[in-house]
C-alpha cells in the first residue's frame, strides 16, 4: 500500500515538478505533440495485449494447466519485444512524415524540436509496453508489490532527470528523463517475474492458446487504436490554438485522473483477474455481483471527486501549480479548463471497470464497435465546439463522449452477465449524489465567504487542505446518515487490508509518457 501510494504521489509530484519548470510554454507543448505517437502505440499494445493475455493466461492457471499458460506466455513476451522494437525503429526513421500531421499548427522550429523529441522517445515504447504485459502476469499471480514499484520508478527518474539536468538541457531534461524513468519501471519487475521460474526465450508458433489470442486481438487493437485516436485528435486541434493550450488541457487532464489512478484504476486492476477467473468457471452471477460492487465503489470516489474538482479548480491549481515558469496566467487557462475534464470523471472511471467486464467475458466486438462510435462523436463535437469554445470544447467533447460510453457499455454488460442490479446501482449512485451535493452546499458557502489566502505556498496549500477536509467530513457525515454502504465497505476494506497484511495492486496503467 505504501508503494502505491508513493507511486501515485510521485506521478503527481511529476507533473507539480513539469511545472514548475516548462509551466505551459510552448516547449511543454512541443513535448506533449512528440510524445502523441509513443503514447498511443502504448495503449494500443499495451490495452490490447493486457486485455486478450490475461483472460487466456487465466483459463490455463484455473484449470491447472501452468505449463502451457507459460509457453503461452513466453511466446507472447518474446514475440511483442520484436515487434516493438521494429515499430520504433521504424517510428525514429519516420518521424518526419507523421509529426506535422499532428502537430500541423506549430510553426516550423517548433516542428523541427518536436520530430527531434519524438525520435528520442521511440524506443521507450519497447520499456513500458512490455512492463505492462510484466504487471499484468504477476496481478494474474496476485503478486503486487513489484507491479505497484512502477510508478515510483519511472516517476523518480523523470523527476530527478528535470530537478538535476534542466538547467543545462531544458525541455531535454524531460525527454531524458521519461525514457530513462520508462526503462527503469521494466528493470524493477524483472525480479520478481524472474523469480517465478517460468520464463524461457522460446517462441511456440503452434500454441493452440495463441489462435485464441489472435481472435481476441483484432478487435481489441481494433477498439484500443479507436480510444487512442481520442488523444491524437485532441492535440491536432489544439497544435492550432494559442500556445500553452497543450499543456494546461494536459494538467486539467493529470488532475482529473488523480482519483481514477488511486482508486478506480486500483479497483479494476483487483477485478479484472477475479472477472476472468469467474467467466472461466461460468460463475456469472459472480461476475455480475462484481461489476456491481466494483461501479459502486467507483462511483463513491468519483462523484464527489468530480464536484470538488469543479467547485475548487482555481484554488487547487494555484496551490499546486503556481510557482516558478507556471505564473498566474497559466493557473487562469488551466482553472478554466479543469471543470470541462471533471465532468467526464465519473464516466472514465466507469469505463475502466466495465471494459474489463466485457474482455473478461471474451466479448471484443460489441466494445470495440463502442469505442470506434464514441471517438467518432468526440471527433465530430470538437469540430462543432473547437471554433467558440476552444481547448474547453475539445475537453467537453471528450467527456460526453466517455459518458456516452459508458451508457452503451453498462447496457452491453448487463446482457453478458447473469443481470446487473439496477435498483441496487440507482439507490447507492442516488445516495452519493445526495451527499456530494451536501458537500457541494458547504464548499460554495466557503467560497461565498471571500476569503483569500496569502500569496505563499504554505497559506495556499493550508487553505485548500481545509476546504477539501471540511468538505469530506461533510461529505462523509452525509453519507453516513443516509446509509451510503460503500462507506463502510470502504473502511473493512481499509481494516482488513492491515489485519491480513495484504497488498494493493498498482494504481494505474495509463501511459506514464505524457
């Protein structure tokens, strides 16, 4: 738990630290377009992968076929290292076709910086990628702690990388940095997957368990590309907006996926293996009474998280953010941009939980189609809304889109499972609504109140830890005199974990690049 923690706290300790250096000029900018390409080759490899390994690993170790799950597992290892490494070979040689496709509203020099920055972040496609796939065999084997280590890695390289070399290299810094901090997050699993035993540099082409990978993997990679195309065509609008728009859509976005990444990221993590195991058992009701608990759980974190977000936006980016090269200008883009990103929270975290669902039941086409339908609605609200809401409308596109599908996800899961416990959902989402709003009430009156703090971190940061704690113990106190039962689950969850010494799951598998 300790490692997870640290984990989520330096990625967010990463972003405080970008700051505080690049802020939002243009060459956080030109970073954020160069890292689009690696990124997304992340989280088409790394998604897809994940997502048709370890339902397939799972059944093998279930019917105690270890042996085969691990030629399996082998053979998929050793077979994404060559083609990974191809891909950046072939994304370095490339880098000047593609990067002005994306980034075609930088001026020249600015695009000369970017192809340069690409080409530098390629190979750690190879790093993170495979690390995921690492992450995701020792979860299969409950064995968290190495998994949970990633975070502290890559973020304490990337970190130590721009506090130690910016001086002298700039923006350079976090390039260095990321693909540095990228391969350490591989090297410090290694042990531990090492000392399992089971890994051998062999390739079984005649694997029967690889077909069913290939069936699952096209749709998947299908769908993952299609979630992905979401980024590429949010910094393609954006590269033709002022300078600096980049960068604080992406510290809106880092704030918004705080929560996801400690909590709703962790509670799909723990339900993906278990979903899998119960399919493979065909013990849907199992499956369905954990896609419920896991949305309840989900939804206990995120709605209120959302309205704080919302309400406390100046104050929370003034408090973390403002200091150094990030001035109060950029505080004002980016506190404007947050309450657009805050709204698609609870539909993010949702999708994390219910994706999972789906894979873990062996159906990728209905999801994948989902996905394909969402990017092509986040495209087509972007173009209506980029030309008068700028960097706000693309952000808003992107959270209709999520809660769109999320609705079509929720509809397609409870026809795989034995039925979702729809009055159950509505009566545990109602209560929570009802709370959040109680905490909504007591926020506003706060900030009716025209209290200002100092303009030093320390009264900024005291100022904001009260508000937020205020609000949680009116959050908390309303939950409790409804009956909100996501409480006290919470708190046995909490208590159990320190009586049976157990360990928490990583807190996140986005792409840790950008």
């Amino acid at each position: 738990m300790g490692a997870t923690f640290a984990s989520t706290l330096l990625g967010f300790m990463r972003e405080v630290v970008n700051a505080r250096y690049y802020g939002t000029r243009w060459e956080m900018d030109t970073f954020l377009a160069a890292a689009t390409i690696p990124t997304i080759l992340f989280g088409v490899f790394n998604g897809a992968l994940m997502s048709a390994l370890v339902p397939t690993f799972s059944q093998y170790l279930a019917r105690r076929r270890e042996e085969e799950a691990w030629r399996l597992a082998n053979t998929v290892l050793n077979l994404l290292a060559i083609v990974l490494s191809t891909c950046a070979i072939i994304g370095f040689m490339t880098a000047r076709w593609y990067v002005p496709v994306i980034a075609h509203g930088f001026p020249a020099p600015q695009m000369a910086v970017a192809i340069r920055m690409t080409r530098w972040l390629m190979p750690s496609i190879v790093a993170v990628s495979l690390s995921g796939v690492l992450s995701a065999m020792l979860n299969a084997y409950h064995r968290f702690r190495a998994a949970a280590l990633v975070g502290v890695a890559v973020n304490s390289v990337t970190i130590a990388c721009v506090v130690l070399l910016s001086h002298g290299m700039g923006i350079y810094a976090l390039v260095v940095g990321t693909v540095l901090g990228l391969g350490a997050q591989l090297i410090v699993q290694l042990p531990s997957f090492l000392s399992i035993g089971r890994y051998r540099p062999a390739i079984d082409l005649r694997h029967p368990g690889l077909k069913k990978i290939w069936l699952l993997l096209g749709p998947i990679i299908v769908g993952s590309a299609a979630g992905q195309l979401a980024l590429f065509f949010d910094r393609f609008f954006a590269s033709t907006l002022a300078p600096g728009y980049i960068a604080g859509m992406n510290y809106a976005t880092k704030l918004v996926n705080f929560p996801q990444q400690i909590f709703a990221a962790a509670i799909a993590t723990v339900i993906f293996p278990l979903l899998a195991a119960q399919f493979a058992r065909e013990n849907r009701r199992g499956v369905a009474r954990s896609v419920v608990t896991g949305l309840r759980l989900v939804n206990f974190i995120t709605i209120p998280s959302a309205f704080a977000l919302i309400v406390l936006a100046h104050p929370m980016v003034q408090a973390l953010f403002e200091r150094g090269t990030f001035q109060a200008s950029a505080t004002d883009l980016t506190a404007s941009l947050l309450p657009y990103a805050a709204v698609g929270l609870i539909a993010l975290a949702a999708n994390v939980v219910l994706t999972r669902c789906c894979f873990a039941c062996h159906e990728t086409l209905a999801p994948v189609t989902i996905s394909v339908a969402t990017v092509v609605l986040n495209v087509l609200l972007s173009l209506v809304w980029l030309p008068n809401l700028g960097a706000r409308g693309l952000l808003l596109a992107n959270s209709v889109s999520q809660t769109a599908q999320a609705a079509l996800l929720l509809m397609l899961a409870a026809r795989l499972v034995a039925g979702i416990d729809w009055r159950s959902l509505a009566i545990s989402g109602g209560k929570v609504l009802l709370s959040s709003f109680a905490m909504l009430l007591a926020l506003g009156w706060i900030g009716a109140l025209g209290v200002t703090p100092e303009a030093s971190l320390a009264s900024r940061a005291w100022f904001l830890f009260g508000q937020i704690a205020i609000g949680a113990t009116v959050f908390i106190a309303a939950a409790r005199v409804l009956g909100v039962e996501e409480l006290d689950l919470a708190w046995r969850t909490i208590v159990a974990k320190f009586e049976r010494n157990l360990v928490s799951p990583p807190e996140n598998r986005e792409a840790p690049i950008a």
